[in-house]
C-alpha cells in the first residue's frame, strides 16, 4: 500500500514523553543525531538517524530495545525517559498511557522506580506523605 494512503500511526503519551526525553538528553550532552545514532551502533544496537528524529518528533513507536540502547548511550536511566513530561503537556491528559490523570511526574517516577503502587491506599499513602 503507498505510504499516502496508509493510515496514521497514533502514539501514545509514553511514547511521546520518552521522544521527547531523548531529544533533551541527546542536547543537553551536545549530540547530534548521528553522532547519538552512531553512538548507538558502537553499543551494538543500531538505531538510525532517520529514525531517531521520527522517535523525537513523536512520529515513530518506540521500542523496549530502544529504550534500552538510548539510556545507555545516554548514560541516563530508563526511569529518566520513561517518567519525563514533555513542556508541551497539558494537565488535562494523562502524563503516560493508562495512568490516572491526576497522577504527577514524582508519584510517576516512584511507580517507574518500584517505591509505590497505583492502587487505591498507596496513592492515598503517596498524597498524605508527599
């Protein structure tokens, strides 16, 4: 089917938040996307510089293998990617796919981390000590 015709792919917040994460990351250590890209096949998982331009502007899927790769090459945590909240965000969707929409980026990096649950008495427990 020509790509014209196929239909749009439609990306979840977390997908987009981790884009958005690897841009500021990759920026802020003064990459550019070859460079990050090389730096990616140096590690032995080769993400390509088309392609890491799509995952930043939130027009490509991205993978646990990419999330992986981009942490290291990064030198980040996934925690870091995983629970970022774009500049864009507007409070009134969710920050990541499924989570509640009144759920903040701490209570959102402790889930990530392990250090809390989402069920009804750890959020409580979060919001009383927190």
């Amino acid at each position: 089917m020509p790509e014209s015709l196929q239909p749009p792919i439609v990306l979840s917040h977390t997908t987009k938040a981790v884009g958005d994460a690897v841009a500021r990351h990759r920026r802020a250590r003064g990459l550019n996307l070859e460079e990050l890209s090389s730096l990616t096949a140096r590690l032995g998982y080769d993400v390509d510089a088309d392609n890491l331009r799509w995952m930043e502007e939130g027009r490509a899927i991205i993978t646990v293998d990419d999330v992986m790769i981009l942490t290291v090459a990064l030198g980040v945590s996934p925690a870091e990617l995983l629970s970022h909240i774009p500049a864009t965000h507007r409070g009134a969707a969710p920050i990541a796919t499924v989570m509640p929409e009144d759920v903040e980026q701490p209570e959102l990096r402790a889930w990530i981390e392990g250090r809390t649950s989402l069920d009804r008495d750890s959020r409580i427990g979060w919001l009383v000590t927190h």
